[in-house]
C-alpha cells in the first residue's frame, strides 16, 4: 500500500520548542483521527518529547529531536535523540495510588504510562548512537 504520508523534521531540543513540535505533528496526523484519539497522541507525544528533553538531554542547549511521522494503515511517530542510551520499555511503570486524593500524590513518573496506555503499541531500538522511540497508532477505517 502506498504511503499517506512520511514526514522528518529535527527541533532544538528545548522545552520551549514543545509546542512548535506538537503543533507539527497534529498538523500532519489530524485528519487522520477523530478529536479524541488525537488528543490522546499528542499527549502520549508530549510526554516522549518531555522526556527527552528533560531526562535524556538534563535540559541542556545544543542537542536535537528528530521527529519522523510515517502514515499507512498505522500511524507510526519516531523520536530519535542522541542522548545516553535508555529504554524506556525496561523501565517498570509507576504503580498508580487510585486511593489518594490527588494532593497526596507523588508527582510525575505517569508518562510512561500515559504513552503505554494511549498507543497500540511502543518500540524501542539503539541505533548507532540514537535513541529512537516509535509510538503506534492504528487507523480507524472511517478516517
């Protein structure tokens, strides 16, 4: 089947570039998905971009995200960064505390989780020095 779509573009790897960056990826994913299941990409997206910037690059200028958005019967988003290597697929989810009132709550450590939760799948490879993590997406017929 042909490809709908195969798009790269790289991005400073900086917190304030996170919306330039997801701004890109809605404006090429939207038409593909209903309102809700876009939602839901782009946070499991944020959260991977987030990620990145801040516990693989520690914040820091200089560094880079590659983000390559390839579309047929499945959605398929990779990141590629050069950050030290790390899987996040090995990383055991944090246990949710449903009980607690939401003030109690530790915060953070729910992105793998959210990303786990919202795609249909997520693959890690190493690459010759590049990190790339894929989140997939399947397409509703209807769009």
């Amino acid at each position: 089947m042909e490809d709908k779509l195969k798009e790269t573009k790289s991005f400073n790897a900086q917190l304030e570039n996170l919306y330039p960056m997801l701004i890109w990826i809605r404006e090429r994913v939207a038409k593909y998905f209903n309102q809700k299941v876009l939602e839901e990409i782009e946070l499991a997206c944020e959260e991977a971009i987030v990620n990145i910037i801040i516990h693989g690059y520690k914040n820091e200028k200089g560094h880079k995200i590659s983000i390559q958005i390839h579309i047929n019967q499945v959605l398929e988003i990779s990141f590629k960064d050069k950050a030290k290597e790390f899987n996040p697929l090995l990383k055991k989810p944090k246990i949710i505390q449903k009980n607690l009132p939401l003030n109690k709550r530790k915060e953070g450590g729910l992105g793998l989780h959210i990303i786990l939760n919202y795609m249909d799948d997520v693959k890690y490879q190493r690459q010759n020095d590049f990190n790339i993590l894929t989140l997939i997406k399947k397409r509703s017929l209807n769009y």
